[in-house]
C-alpha cells in the first residue's frame, strides 16, 4: 500500500488525514504547529519534525495550507519539501491557491521528476469528515489515473479538468459562486427578519422554491442558531474571493457581484469575524438593521429597543424630523475624458439621517445618480463619505437631496450616529 504524506493540519486537512490512518494507510504528517498532530499520533500517524521529513518517507504527499505564502514557504523553506524529493514521489495540492503558484509548483517539481497535481476540493470540514468531498484536479491526466483511487478514498467524486492550475482555476470559480450564495441567503434573511417573518418558516420556504442552495443547507441553520463555529472561516473565504479578483482583473472581466460580495467580507473581517465561520457575515446585515437575525424564541424580538421617556436623541430624529443644520462641504466630481475628471465644493446642510442614507439640502443643482464625497466639519472626526444621489426635491429655491451611502463600514455608520444623536441633544 502507497505511503502517505500530509502537511497542514488545520480544519479541512486534519480530518482528511485521519480518514487515510482509519482506511489502512501508512500515514506520515507535519504541521507547522505540532500540537495539531498529537490526535492523529494517537490514530498512529508517524509524526516528523520537518516537511523533508514528510517527502522522503512518502509515495504520495498530500498538502493543504492556508494559502500562496503558507504553501510556498513549506516547499521552499530550510527543510521545505523540495530538501527531501525523491523521482518517485507525487505530491497532490488541496490548497486553494492561484493558478499561477500551481503552475510553478508544477514546473519546479518536474525538474526534479517529481509528479505534481494542483487538487483543491469542494466542501468544508462536515464533508472532510465524512469523506465526501469532491476533488478538481489538473495536471497530467495520466498521473490522475494513478492516483484517482486515492482521491476516492477521501471523497465521493474526481474530476480531471486539465493542465496544471485547471484545478485551481476552478475552485476561485466555485467559491466565487459560493461567498455570493451566501451574501444572497444573509441578504433574504435580513429583509425577512426586519419584516418580521417568521425566519424558521421562511427558511423553509425557501428550502422548498428556486431560491434554494447548498449555502441555504449548510448555513441557513447556523445563522437562525447563532452557530458560528468554524467549518469554513471568513477569512479564508476572503482570501479566495480576494485571489479570483485578480483573476478577474487579469481577464478584464467585469465581475460586480464578486467585487460587492468581497467587500462584504472584509466588512467582516474588520468586524473580528476573520476567524469564525464565513456564515458570520449575517452580523454586518445585523449592524445595519439593529437588531439579529435569528429563531422567533431566540431574543432577536428584544434586540430592538424600545423607545426610552423622554425619547432618545435617535428617536427624536425619525419621530420628529429635527432639523439638523449640520454644515457640510461636499465635492462633486464630473469625468471629462478616460483617465481625467474635473471637480468642485459646495456648501450644503445635513437635514437627516435615514436606515438607508442621508438627506442632503444645498442651494446647487445635483443630477441622479451622482456619486459626491460628503465631508463632515471636523469636531464630527468623521472620515470623508462617498453617496449616491437617488432622490430629488425642491422648492424653487433650495434642493433637498436623498443619497444612499457607499461601502459604509459599520463602525463609520455607528460613530456618524453617534455625532448625530449628540447634536439633536442640544437642540431645544
């Protein structure tokens, strides 16, 4: 029976290499932090303190690491990988990576006669476990074939796609399509939440109509539970949406869903969700809407404070339409021609603040669909906020202008507020 390698430990590459040990293979592993190797010891793994280690004691190593620099670094390091090669090894990538990392793991390891198949997977930690995962390989079909039987024992489905780096080519696609189903499934959550359906019965029915997916199956439960341990982590499905931008960009293909979709995730991330579950998005949803997206006998009823007496600063503003009088200077900018645009400032006064934007009047005549940078006095310590003209009114005189906020970042929406709620207090 073939001697197995794995380097990289983490949530996917553990479970892997403990279904190997449980189906009867020779199992030798590496982990950059050794205390994540102590379970599979006990299963009887052999455990080495180097990846040249791994590669000399191995027929077929199997690696799969964070990312290009984790990957990179395990190969090229002091006692990387290519310090124990050996002609009749084969090394099989799961990691998601770009293409262009696989192709020169390809190209390298072949000056050394050593096979190489870039093989990312579908699925996260569940499917690891159960051994139901789905490789995409590319590479040289013929070592494919040699290897298919192995990929079968750690999942249900291999497919050969083509030269190095189709497999990865494929996964930056498949996790495109999976970070922009989920935004959809946090997205319909929320507008049925702030609704005030019941969210375990919209569930199902979306479970049973043409918005239904494989994120509604994994993730749609967690969310209504609160469930955000990690079987895939934000950060990671950052990563990757961040990667197939650059593929994006190097085919000159306009993709405004995935660039909408990774802007939410880092959203995320800069909320400290990088390590939870990628499902942890909902909570930016959740900042926007003030209160959780969650079961009907989960407190997300009480989230929703009730008004205070006397009314809150806030409350006052959407009951009574104070008028603000914030002075602002906005900067408005007209393209002229490809690579040059021409701009100016004008005054304007802050009237409201709105869930979805702010209300804006000034004496200048705006056009729809005008993007302008909102720049706010400097006691607010606000930084510059870019808004979309969407609403248009005037007396004859004056233009009262309602404009959508632009990629807010949540803390940015919660100290604007704050600014707010302060100056209505002072109101008489």
């Amino acid at each position: 029976m073939k001697r197995i390698g794995f380097i990289g430990l983490g949530t996917m590459g553990k479970p892997m290499a403990a279904n190997l040990i449980q189906k009867g293979f020779m199992v030798t592993v590496y982990n950059r932090t050794a205390e994540k190797a102590d379970e599979l010891a006990r299963l009887g793994a052999e455990v080495t303190s180097t990846p040249a280690e791994v590669a000399r004691h191995s027929d077929v190593l199997f690696t799969m690491l964070s990312n290009d620099a984790a990957l990179l670094d395990v190969f090229y390091s002091e006692q990387g990988i290519l310090s124990g090669l050996h002609p009749a090894l084969t090394i099989i990538d799961s990691s998601t990576v770009s293409p262009q990392t696989s192709q020169k793991l390809a190209e390298e390891l072949a000056s050394h006669f050593v096979d190489f198949l870039d093989a990312p997977v579908t699925g996260s930690k569940p499917h690891a476990e159960e051994g139901s995962l789905t490789f995409m390989v590319g590479g040289s079909q013929e070592v494919f074939k040699e290897q298919e039987q192995l990929f079968l024992a750690l999942g249900r489905k291999a497919l050969y796609l083509g030269p190095s780096g189709s497999g990865s080519y494929a996964k930056l696609a498949h996790n495109t399509m999976v970070g922009i189903n989920l935004v959809g499934l946090a997205e319909g959550l929320s507008i049925a939440s702030k609704a005030g359906v019941n969210l375990a019965q919209f569930l199902e029915i979306v479970r049973s109509g043409g918005a239904n997916s494989k994120m509604v199956d994994l993730k749609g439960d967690k969310i209504l539970n609160r469930d955000f341990s990690n079987q895939f982590s934000l950060k990671l499905m950052l990563k990757d949406l961040l990667i197939a931008q650059g593929l994006a960009s190097e085919f000159k293909l306009p993709t405004p869903l995935l660039q909408t979709t990774a802007s939410l995730f880092q959203m995320g991330l800069s909320k400290g969700l990088g390590d939870e579950d990628m499902s942890s998005v909902i909570q930016c949803y959740e900042d926007w809407m003030g209160q959780q997206v969650a079961k009907p006998n989960e407190p997300a009823e009480a989230v929703e404070e009730k008004p205070a007496s006397p009314l809150s600063g806030r409350e006052r503003r959407r009951n009574t339409r104070v008028k603000l009088d914030i002075n602002l200077k906005l900067s408005i900018y007209q393209w002229e021609q490809e690579g040059s645009f021409s701009g100016q400032n004008i005054d304007g006064t802050l009237f409201d603040l709105s869930e979805s934007g702010l209300q804006i009047t000034t004496e200048a005549p705006l056009a729809p669909d005008m993007f302008i940078v909102i720049h706010f006095p400097q006691e607010a310590e606000l930084p510059p906020i870019t808004a979309r003209v969407i609403r248009i009114e005037s007396d004859g005189r004056q233009f009262r202008y309602g404009c959508m906020l632009s990629g807010l970042p949540p803390y940015v929406r919660i100290k604007l507020e704050k600014y707010i709620d302060e100056h209505i207090e002072n109101v008489v």
